[in-house]
C-alpha cells in the first residue's frame, strides 16, 4: 500500500486566491515496482456551504 509522508495534511487558505494557486502538496511512495508503484491521487467529494468541494480545489493526479 502506498505510504504518505505525512499522516494527516491540512492547510488553511485566505480568501480569493488566484485560480491555480498551490495550496498544498501531498507526497506518498508505494514499494512495488513499476506499474504497481505507480500512486494517483484524488479529493475525496464533499461539499462546501452546500457546494462540491472540487468547485473550489482540484488536484494533480499524477503529482498530488
């Protein structure tokens, strides 16, 4: 299973940041080889005052 290097990431925003701004990096590795190493990240969908949660942050999956 993948590691993460943190157990739990958290940050806190100011309001109106730039759209693409950086707001957090996650980090994980996986001890398999090749295509089974491979870690992809994703949000997990709540909702925000009401509204998904990926109308206001996104995530790379490939880089976290």
């Amino acid at each position: 299973a993948p590691v993460f290097a943190e157990e739990r990431y958290s940050a806190r925003l100011r309001e109106n940041n730039a759209a693409g701004a950086l707001v957090l990096r996650v980090r994980a590795t996986d001890a398999d080889w090749g295509q089974n190493a491979r870690v992809r990240y994703r949000l997990w969908e709540g909702r925000v005052r009401g509204a998904p949660l990926s109308s206001y942050v996104s995530v790379q999956a490939e880089t976290g």
